[in-house]
C-alpha cells in the first residue's frame, strides 16, 4: 500500500510540474505576443507620422516649428519603444541599433532645436559701443539699432 501511495505521490508530482511548466510557456507566450502587438502598433503610429509630415511638406498645409517639434517627439519617442520592443523579442540582439538611433535624434535634434552659444561680455553694453557683429550677446535688434 506504502509503494502506491508513493507511486500516486509521483505522478501527482510530474503532472503538477508539467502543469506548471505549461503555464511558464504560456505566460511566456503571452508576453512576446503582446510585445509583438506593441511592435506593429508603434510601427503604425511612425508611418502614420511620416506621412503625416510628408503630407504637409509638399506645401498645401502650413505648419510651424511647433508642429515640426512635436512630430519629431512622437517618431523618437516610438523608435525607442520599437527598438525595446526588437530586443524584447530578440534577446537583446539589437542593442546595438541604440547608437545609430542617438546618432539620428542628436543630429536632427541641433537642426530642429539649435543651441545658442551666447558669447561672455559685461552685463551692461552701451548703445554706442553695439555693431551686427554683438548680435550673440545684445540679440538682433538691438545690435541693429
């Protein structure tokens, strides 16, 4: 009697195990899936920006900077939930895609949003002393006047 009880103790054993591996698949599954959904959504929502851009670029729409900022926010922000979603899925084959994707933003980013390099002068500037070439530190129109 001792050994069925151990032999039944066995397979309740494997089955619960079998049944625990199953759902380690499942979830697994679940996760790349869903992963895969966001991947072709964030995929949409870029093409759908592009040609959104691409639209109002051939000149029957007027934008502004504005526009041109924001769209440039939502493309890089979903690149970067693209390019975490193919590592997701690939075990981390394409970190490498990050540098190029820096590389990308930092030079669009200095064309879209250039920095100012204000020059170091005093804090007063008289009028008299004002030419073109003090436009960096007195701004345009004053270095005009």
């Amino acid at each position: 009697m001792k050994r069925l009880w151990s032999i039944l103790d066995f397979f309740s054993k494997k089955r619960r195990d079998k049944a625990l591996a199953y759902q380690d698949e499942r979830d697994l599954f679940v996760q790349y899936y869903n992963a895969f959904r966001e991947l072709l959504d964030s995929n949409h929502r870029v093409l759908e920006t592009m040609a959104d851009m691409q639209e109002k670029a051939e000149g029957t729409y007027a934008f502004d900077k504005g526009y041109l900022v924001n769209s440039f926010r939502t493309l890089i922000d979903t690149m970067e939930q693209i390019i975490g979603k193919l590592n997701l899925l690939s075990g981390n084959r394409h970190q490498t895609l990050m540098v190029p994707y820096q590389n990308c933003v930092n030079a669009i980013q200095q064309i879209i949003e250039p920095s100012v390099q204000i020059p170091e002068t005093t804090n007063i500037i008289p009028l008299e002393q004002l030419s073109t070439a003090d436009i960096g530190s007195a701004g345009g129109k004053m270095a005009n006047l």
